[in-house]
C-alpha cells in the first residue's frame, strides 16, 4: 500500500509554507488550517501530517489548539511532530487528538529516551524523523535549524534495532522548492531497512513522482508546497487515490 499524506506547517496558528525550512522564507497560506484540512478530507483523504513550526522551534509543542480542531472536526489520522520531547508532550498530544506522534529532535538528544517512547507507546504510535542534507549525510534538527555529527543511517540503525517501524526521511535541500524528490535517497533507504515504512518527504511536484516512489518500494510520500502552489490539485490527487 502506497499512501500520499498532505502536510500543515504551523506558525502561530496559521498554515504557512517555507523554502528548504529557511524561516526567512515564510509565507503565510491560511488562517484556517482546519478548513485546509477538510479539503484533504473530502477526496479520500486518511492521513495529515501537522507540523508545529513554533514547537519545532522552542522544544515544547505550541499549537495543541489546531491539532485539537483538526482532530475533532475531521476523522483524519493527524500525525503530530513540533517540539514533542518529553512523556508529557506524548501524553498531551494524544490527548488533544494526535493518533501518532513523529519525532525528531528528541530521538537525536535523547535516544535512550526514544527508545522507550517505542516501547511504553508502541510502534505504531510513535515515528521517527531523519532529516538530512545528503551531501554529508547528518542529522538536522530543530526546525532543521541545528545540524548535529550524527550519520542519518546510523540514527535510522540504532531506533531499527530497537523496534522503529515508521521512519519519515526528507532531504532538507528539496523542501519546499519543488525540483522532484532524492530517489536515490529513498531507494537507498528501502534496500537498507527493508522492514521499515519509509515516508519521502522533500520535493514532490507531481502525480508522476508518488508513481516513482511507489515503484522504489516506498510506503508513503509527504507533499505540501506543490499543492498550495496549484502543481497539485485537489481533483488529481483524488483521482490518483482512487487508482491504487
């Protein structure tokens, strides 16, 4: 099964899109994330992805409220990502209507800690995110605002061996600027962790790229920007659900 899942960037409760996670670029979409959100709904949709851009930011999550909304005004699977760190932001997210939790910053400081959200959570609630720039292939956090030493495969390993069973990769150089996804990345990724569902996010523009994720043996792909700049339309990306 090959799943296309719409995402929401948040910055003060506003939907909003960014080139290669550069704040500078901000660019206000939306004052009613919601409403965006029913859109996906309404073609058959399943799953969003909500990024709290300000918890990403700050460490804690800031926007339970759009996650609360989108969650009780639509059936959506909302996964949640922004800041999630401790037991209690888990909790929390859950709480206001999360069905899973993605991960990143967190998972990079605390592995230890990660591990155990695996396991006292399960791995069906809580994913991980690698986002990297491929020409050196270490772990970027923070909003991608902090690189760190770590080697995205060895990261990706480590939580592998621990039980991870959802992984969201982006290649931090495509977000947002619409030049097709790393295939080399994802295909890469796919013959390494064979039993991991891997999500491609970064640089999607087309019906023709999920094609080619999908032929690659990826799981999922993540889009936004082509979507909010019209590349994607609503009618299409119906018509492709309905193929598969």
């Amino acid at each position: 099964m090959f799943e296309v899942i719409p995402s929401i960037w948040l910055i003060n409760g506003k939907c909003v899109r960014l080139k290669r996670g550069d704040f500078a670029t901000e660019e206000a979409i939306s004052n009613n994330p919601l409403e965006i959100a029913q859109g996906f709904e309404s073609i058959g949709i399943k799953r969003l992805h909500l990024v709290d851009l300000d918890g990403a930011r700050r460490g804690e999550p800031k926007n339970y409220h759009i996650l609360e909304a989108i969650a009780g005004y639509t059936n959506l699977h909302v996964d949640f990502t922004g800041g999630v760190t401790t037991d209690g932001d888990v909790i929390k997210s859950f709480e206001f209507g999360a069905k899973t939790v993605t991960i990143s910053s967190a998972a990079a400081n605390y592995p230890e800690r990660f591990s155990q959200f695996i396991l006292s959570y399960g791995r069906e609630k809580i994913n991980l995110a690698a986002d990297t720039n491929p020409a050196d292939r270490k772990i970027k956090i923070r909003g991608w605002l902090k690189k760190t030493e770590i080697d995205l495969y060895d990261h990706i390993e480590f939580f592998y061996d621990r039980g991870l069973k959802y992984l969201k990769c982006s290649d931090v150089t495509r977000d947002g600027v619409m030049v097709g996804p790393n295939f080399e990345l994802y295909a890469d990724l796919v013959k390494k962790f064979p039993n991991l569902n891997i999500a491609a996010s970064g640089g999607v523009r087309s019906i023709e790229d999920f094609k080619e994720l999908k032929k690659l043996g990826v799981n999922a792909a993540v889009f936004g920007r082509a979507y909010y700049e019209g590349m994607l339309k609503l009618e299409d990306l119906a018509d492709f659900i309905s193929e598969k």
